[in-house]
C-alpha cells in the first residue's frame, strides 16, 4: 500500500506538493523499519532472530525466476532482487550494478577467468550480475551465506559454490572479494574485515554501507518484513572516517569510491544516513600495478 501511494504521489501531483506527501510517507516507513539501538549490539535479545530464517529463503526463491528474466534482456539493470514487483525498476539498483559492472571489469582485466567471493551474497544474485555484465570472462564464483541461504543458493546455481562456515571461505584468495549490504551488518566488522582484506588478491569492494559523518558508529534493528523477510537483524552505522581509518590500518589502497544512493532514517538516532557508499580497494598482498 505504502509503494502504490508513493507512485500516485509521483506521478499525479507537482513537486511542491508531492515532496512533504513523500517525506511522511517515509517517516512512517522509517518508523516501521528502523529502530535505534544505543545500547549497542542486541546480543541475547530473543526479539532480534536474525538473518538465518525460512521467510528470508522462501522469499529469494520466490522472486529468482522473475529476477532472472530481467537480468537475461538488453534492458537496464533496474530490477532488485529484492523487488516484489517483476516490473519494478530503478536507478538507485542500476547505479548499484553498473558501479559492480565497473568494479568486476577492472579486476577482470587482462584475465580470462575471475575468481569472487561474494561474502553475504543471499543465494547468488550477484553471480548472475556478472555473468550479464561480462560474459566473456570465466567466473569462479563463491559465496559465503548462512546454512538456509546456502541450501538455496546450490538450488538455484549449482555451478557455484557456496560456503556455510568462514573456515570454508577464507581457505584460500580470491581475484575479487565483494561485500555488498553484509559488511555492516557483522558484530564485529572490524576483524571482519581485515579477512576479508587477507584473501584478496587483490581487489577488495566493500558496498551498499551506510554511514555517517560525524556521530561516532552505532547500532540499529532493521526490521525487514515490507521486503518479505519476516525477521529482525541488527546492523551498524559506520562513522566514515572510523571506517576509512581501520582500511588505512589494514594496509588498503582507495581505488575508487562510488555514491549508492540509499538514505535511512532511523528514529531518534544521534545522525541520519544521507546515502550509503561503496569504496573498491587494493589489498597490499598480491596488489597488481596499474
């Protein structure tokens, strides 16, 4: 109900009048969705169930088949994975793919095969992305996912491989190392990241992560169930510069950062989210010359 109004305030009414329409509409989504945790991390909350739960799988595989068919045309890459709507399309998802696009190109380069560990990839999504975005290329694609994901994601790609423990995944490097909308949502993103920055080699996109300028990182509960998902699951917003810092410390390169438009609100929290970010980085084991 909530997306049909929104498109009826798009299309039918001016400016001056559809923007504070808009803005409500998305305060009372916000409130929904989004609480502000200053506690910090929710651990032992029996509220909070997480990200491994049927709702989550059954709903990916449920949306796979009209996810595909939209990958598969020459039209643009606007239809999220996520979108209830087959004919739902966007420049927030094609800006998303087509800074992917640029990313798997540039690792890709001078190769005739990838290897990718997409850590947190759902059931495969983004293997189909790069399977469109550059068919020439060899893909050896690996994803990392709790143990329900991973059931689903041999279901729909057994091509792939999918990893249910980060013992299996980090085992070995990988061309590219991806992870989009995962990286924040680890309690300790930190250690998080620096194995992640270990096994590329040597190109590291970290993506779709929401941050701040300049309250320090804090917690929040996304409750997700307009997407399907009938859980809750925490996550962080990063400080940008605490964020920056820590890939300083680890020895990253910056390559390019990219703007993935996205804004939160989250209610009563010290900042608000004005867009998330993704940042591409050379790993300093394995770092190729330009």
């Amino acid at each position: 109900m909530i997306r049909l109004t929104r498109r009826i305030v798009g299309r039918h009414l001016p400016p001056v009048v559809a923007e504070p329409i808009r803005r409500a509409i998305e305060r009372r989504r916000s409130r929904e969705d989004w609480e502000y945790r200053p506690a910090g991390w929710p651990d032992g909350d029996p509220s909070i169930h997480g990200w491994d739960v049927e709702s989550i799988l059954a709903t990916q595989l449920a949306r796979w088949p009209a996810f595909v068919r939209s990958v598969g045309t020459a039209a643009p890459l606007g239809m999220s994975n996520e979108a209830a709507d087959p004919g739902q399309s966007d420049l927030r998802t094609h800006n998303t793919i087509m800074s992917f696009g640029y990313v798997l190109a540039r690792a890709a380069r001078g190769r005739d095969g990838l290897s990718v560990l997409d850590w947190g990839g759902g059931i495969g999504h983004y293997q189909v992305y790069a399977r469109a975005l550059l068919p020439e290329v060899e893909l050896d694609y690996h994803c990392r996912e709790l143990p329900l994901l991973t059931r689903g994601g041999r279901q729909v790609l057994p091509d792939a491989t999918f990893h249910d423990s980060d013992e299996s995944a980090l085992a070995r490097r990988y061309d590219l190392v991806l992870a989009s909308g995962s990286l924040n949502y680890t309690r300790d993103w930190r250690d998080m990241l620096a194995k992640l920055a270990a096994v590329a080699g040597p190109y590291l996109y970290v993506t779709r992560l929401p941050l701040v300028e300049t309250a320090p990182s804090f917690v929040f509960v996304q409750r997700a169930h307009r997407h399907g998902y009938l859980t809750e699951f925490p996550g962080w917003a990063l400080n940008r510069d605490e964020f920056l810092g820590q890939t300083r410390a680890l020895g990253l390169e910056l390559l390019r950062e990219f703007l993935i438009a996205g804004r939160l609100i989250v209610p009563g929290a010290p900042e608000q989210m004005n867009d998330k970010r993704g940042f591409l980085f050379a790993a300093p084991s394995g770092r190729r010359t330009a």
